[in-house]
C-alpha cells in the first residue's frame, strides 16, 4: 500500500519523503521504482511510535526538502491475539504504532503546515473501524481511536490544515495471509477479483490503487472538504 500511494503521489508532482521502519529494501525499490518514472523520492528510517523519532523525522524532511504539503499515515501493527490472551506489551504495540505515532508525527508536522499556511493529513484507517474484529481487539480499538484523533484535529487545525480519514477493506495480503484467514472465518471467500459474502452476495474486491487514486484526490481537494472519514470497500459496509 505504501509503495503503491507513493508512487501514485509522485505521478502526480509530489517529492516523496518515505518513511519505513525496518524494510530498506523495499523502501529502496519504491524510491527506485519512482526515480524510473522521473520521478522524486527519498527514503527514510524512524520508529513511529516513539516521539522523539517523529519529530527527528520531520526536521530531516524539512532540511532536505524545505516544506512538508501531505502526510498520510500508512504505518499499521497488526496485532492478532484472542481478546483475553492480549498482553500488555501487544496492546502498547498497537497504540503505540496507531495512535501515539499519528498524534506526536501530525503534531510536529501540523506546526509546520500552520506555518506555511496549508496542508493536508490523510490516515488510512481501514475496515476495522466499522468491523467487528474478535482477533484484531487492540488493533481495532486503536484505528478507532485513530478515526477520532483526526476528526478532532481536523477542527482543531483548521481551517489552513486539512485532515481526512480513509477506510478501505481488504487489499492484498500485506500481513502475511492473517486477516485472509480471519476473513475465512467470517464466511468471507475471495478469489482475488471479487468476495463473496453470505447469502451469495459478490462485491467487488480492493486494490492498493483503488486507495492511492483516493488519497491522490484528497490532496488535491477543496480546503472546505474537512474531517471526512471515507470507506472504500465496495459497498460492503451497507451490506
């Protein structure tokens, strides 16, 4: 997903300053992938759910690149663990990457986009917010915790920074094939095109694209959309 929203934002203009934890391969090939393209793009290396790695993180960005537009929250930590076996170290894991992470990174670069005077903050929150997850407790809890920071911060920024929430279901199988069998255990069958649900109902599934070509047009959107929380799953949530 990451590389995906990256690329796509690149294709649009953007100086991409990508951030990963642990993943410099795949950090490079993206930053690869986009220079290919002609387009621009740097990687970078920070903790997100540690403060201080944030704030070290904006103030590199800022000193290569001179100013910071977007920021969209990508970092997820899935933790899946039955409700009474969570520990506490799995529930700090999740918080930490979901919430103290977005609030501290959006903190350090909200204070630069008053300063400039715009910008835009897009978090990918995913179908866990509306989604009842009995594997996924703490993960769950945490992206709704996530959804109301930012609907929060979108009045609290406003009106020189906008922020916007993004919902989608299931794309790809980013966490190694867990939630494909959490899925299987609700009855949810895909075949990588469409899923079908109970009663023989077919939706169309999700790809990486289908999302960055939403958070493309968030960014470039009117500064009187605001606080918008989106769900993109094909119409499952009204099923």
């Amino acid at each position: 997903m990451g590389r995906v929203v990256a690329e796509r934002l690149a294709m649009n203009g953007a100086t991409v300053a990508l951030n990963h934890f642990g993943q410099a391969e795949a950090a490079a090939a993206t930053v690869e992938s986009i220079a290919r393209t002609g387009g621009s793009a740097a990687a970078y290396e920070a903790d997100v759910s540690s403060p201080e790695a944030c704030r070290a993180l904006v103030r590199q960005v800022l000193a290569d690149h001179g100013r910071i537009d977007y920021l969209v929250h990508n970092a997820s930590s899935f933790v899946a663990r039955p409700f009474l076996e969570t520990t506490e170290r799995e529930f700090d894991t999740s918080f930490g990457v979901l919430v103290r992470g977005p609030y501290f990174l959006t903190q350090a670069v909200g204070a630069h986009m008053l300063e400039q005077g715009r910008g835009k903050i897009i978090a990918i929150a995913g179908n866990s917010y509306y989604e009842g997850w009995p594997l996924l407790t703490s993960h769950s809890i945490a992206k709704s915790a996530m959804v109301r920071m930012m609907e929060i911060l979108s009045v609290t920024l406003a009106p020189t920074v906008q922020c916007h929430v993004v919902c989608p279901a299931h794309i790809l199988n980013s966490d190694g094939g867990t939630n494909t069998d959490l899925r299987a255990r609700r009855g949810e069958i895909s075949d990588g095109e469409s899923l079908r649900l109970a009663d023989d109902v077919v939706l169309r599934e999700g790809r990486p694209e289908d999302v960055s070509e939403l958070i493309s047009y968030l960014c470039g959107s009117t500064p009187y959309l605001n606080g918008t929380v989106i769900s993109i799953d094909g119409g499952k949530r009204n099923f």
